[in-house]
C-alpha cells in the first residue's frame, strides 16, 4: 500500500515536472551553411552545428576555411587551387 502511493507520487511530480518543461522549452529554427559542391552541412566536429542567422552561419563557414566562388559555397574538400587564375575553383564532379 505504501509502496504504490509512493509509486503514485512519483509519477505524479515526473508529470508535473514533464508539464513544467514544456512550458519552458520551445522549437526554433536554426541555419546552416551547405556544401554546393557536396551537399555536407558545415558543423563544427564538437561545437556547434547550427547558427541563429543565416550571417552568421556564413561567416562560421569561412572561418573554417570554406569559399564563396560565384555566388555558391564549397567545403575545403570541393575546392582547388585554379592556377591559371591564381586562386581556387570548385574541383569537377565525379560522375
Ligand atoms: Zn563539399
């Protein structure tokens, strides 16, 4: 008997708890910056993996040294060095 009120009890305040945290947690949307070449998301290994602007999305790319080239945004991994033009251009697809 006591043991099943206790049992109540703490089902009870896990409920309430459940209903508290709900009221304090909401759904946002977040911003990641997105390899034209390949498609891979531009998330830190153990940090962040999505930013509260698109701005600032961007710049935590370039930080991690991917490149704007035409209006589009490569990884390291989709880029190479264009030696007839002295800078970087988006390695070619393999099909
Ligand atoms: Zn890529």
């Amino acid at each position: 008997m006591l043991l099943a009120q206790l049992n109540n009890n703490y089902i009870q305040k896990k409920q309430k708890l459940i209903q508290f945290l709900r009221k304090m947690i909401q759904k946002v949307t977040m911003y990641q910056a997105v390899c034209d070449g390949c498609g891979r998301p531009c998330a830190e290994p153990y940090g962040f993996t999505a930013w509260a602007t698109p701005e600032s999305a961007s710049i935590a790319a370039w930080e991690s040294g991917w490149m704007t080239i035409n209006h589009e945004l490569y990884c390291p991994d989709c880029v190479e060095v264009d030696e007839e033009m002295d800078s970087y251009k988006p390695k070619e697809k393999k099909q």
